[in-house]
C-alpha cells in the first residue's frame, strides 16, 4: 500500500484520474454515466464508495443526491488514511459522507445486507478480486441491491497509454540524460545551450512519436530544473528520477490489475445462483475506457 500512500502524499486531486478542470476530475462520460446510475437509486438507499481514494465518486454521487432532491446514506472506504483537509476545505458535500479510511476492503467490518449500493470507481480490482473478495462483496449487499464498478481493462486506451508511458520512461533513465544535466548544472552551468541540448534529445527519443506526450512532460521538467536556481539541482533531479520510478510501479500495477469480459466472467460464473450480472465496454470519446461490471442481487 506504500505506492498509494506515496501517491495520496504527492498530490491534492481529489481523483487518481486527475483531469485538470473537471470537478470530480473524471472526463465528463463518466461523470454522466455515473449520473444516470444514480437516477435509479431510491430514496433512503445506503450506499458504499470502495476504495474511494480521495473520495471524487461520493463527492459527485453526494451532490447529484442533493441535487435531485434524493436522500442517499453514502459511505465510503479506502485502504490508505488519506489527507482530506483540502476535500473538507473545497467541497460541501464531504460532510454529507461517513468516511473509513485506513481500511482493506479485504477486511471491512460491515455487517452483511449493509448496502443496497456499491460502487467503485477504477478500485476493487486493485484488491485480489478473487473469491474470499467476491463472496465478502455480494454479502454486503442486500437482497435485490446492486454494484456497478468501473474496472481497468487490458484492451482499453489508458491501457495503451500506461504501456507508451512505461516505455518512454525507461528510454529517459537510459538516455544518460540525469547524468549529463547533472554534471552540466553542477560544473559549467552553461544553462542556455544546454536546455537546446536536453531539447534535441528528446526529440530524438520521441522519433515514433506514440509515446511523445509523456516525452513532452518530462522534457518540461528537466527544462524546468535547467532553469531553477543552482544550489537546488541535486534536490530537484532526486526529486524528478523518484517521481518516474514512482510513475512506472504506478502504471505497471495498473496493468496488472485490469480485466478482461473472460476473466470477469470466469470470477462470476460460481455466483449465478446468487446474483444477475452484466459486463459491458464503458467507451469515452470513441476510445474503451474500462469495463462495467453491474451485479444485481437477487431478492
Ligand atoms: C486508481 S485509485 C482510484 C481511487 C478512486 N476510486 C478514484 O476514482 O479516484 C485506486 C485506489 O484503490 C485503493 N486500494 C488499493 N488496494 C486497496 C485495498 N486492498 N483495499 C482498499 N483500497 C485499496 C488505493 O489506495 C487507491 O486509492
């Protein structure tokens, strides 16, 4: 849980997604898709946040609540006691959530039939989404309640992506190019032409151009460093090679962790008796986005 806890650390996004200027910090599909599954809630119904991180989906399933007039008892849960000064600061809907933070979702200490809501927004898969988890789960919920999670999936653009950033990334650490502005910045400082230096490099790296931009953004960063005083090179070059390392145990978990329809189906198939299920391609801006995973249980 250390990577998460460093993660939560690092930034104040109210979402692991982080899409600057969106509220919640979803691309607005979801937000949407999101919206419509609450437009089937009941008045009164309890509902459950897994693995919230910073609590962007309760936020916008709270206000969507207030909003439409419809009274929800939402709560929501994470494994890492995340710093929520800046959400209780920034967004009136926190104190309308009973937060648990701090907590596995292996080991959640819910009585059974607590909710008649679970969601998750790109969150259970990254607990083992095996049986112990799935018979835990389905217990939560009531009879005739339902879950919908967004799970990552291993076909889907952020997919894509995570594998162009891993390997954009390895291409820096290989370059030399920490060394080289290293030894520049703490000898020469020659810091003009080296910054045109930095820039042809990574633009050579950036030949096949699939992984350019997470080449563009950590080019920006060592430019940055070119242009901050001296005496804070070492501090700021540590700083940049941790946030990559970071970055990279980030994506490949990621990867790790996402689904296919096959292997949900597998997960499920033993549960048929006890809930109806559905698994479709969640797709934003004409690309796949992840997988909804929606159990129904029955009455
Ligand atoms: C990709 S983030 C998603 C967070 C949030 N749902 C969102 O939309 O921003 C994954 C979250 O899962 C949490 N997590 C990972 N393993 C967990 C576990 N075993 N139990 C509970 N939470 C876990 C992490 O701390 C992290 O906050």
């Amino acid at each position: 849980m250390k990577q998460w806890e460093d993660f939560w650390h690092q930034t104040s996004m109210v979402s692991s997604f982080g899409l600057s200027g969106q509220q919640y910090g979803y691309p607005k599909a979801i937000e949407e898709f999101w919206c419509a599954k609450a437009a089937t809630y009941d008045d009164g119904d309890t509902l459950l946040d897994l693995a919230c991180g910073r609590g962007a989906l309760a936020l916008l399933l709270a206000d969507n609540a207030q909003q439409s007039h419809k009274p929800l008892d939402i709560h929501a849960t994470d494994a890492v006691a995340i710093d929520m000064t800046s959400v209780a600061a920034e967004y009136e809907a926190y104190k309308r959530i009973t937060w648990n933070l701090g907590c596995d979702i292996a080991n959640l200490a819910y009585a059974q039939g607590s909710f008649n809501r679970l969601v998750s927004q790109f969150g259970v898969e990254y607990a083992t989404l095996n049986k112990p988890l799935l018979d835990s789960l389905i217990g939560l919920l009531a009879p005739a309640g339902s879950a919908d999670f967004i799970i990552h999936s291993a076909s889907s653009a952020i997919s894509a992506d995570s594998i162009q950033g891993i390997k954009a990334i390895e291409r820096v650490f290989h370059s030399g190019i920490f060394l080289k502005v290293y030894q520049e910045l703490t000898s020469s400082g020659a810091r003009q032409s080296l910054a045109e230096e930095v820039q042809n490099l990574f633009n050579n790296l950036a030949k096949d151009s699939l992984m350019k931009s997470w080449l563009d953004d950590i080019c920006a960063s060592f430019l940055r460093i070119i242009d901050a005083p001296a005496e804070r090179t070492i501090v700021l070059l540590d700083r940049l090679a941790t946030n990559l390392e970071q970055t990279v145990t980030r994506l490949q978990q990621q990867l790790s962790v996402a689904h296919s329809v096959e292997k949900l189906e597998a997960l499920l198939q033993p549960y048929s008796g006890v809930v109806e299920y559905t698994i479709e391609r969640v797709v934003v801006d004409g690309s796949e986005f992840g997988l909804h995973l929606h159990l129904g249980k029955k009455p």
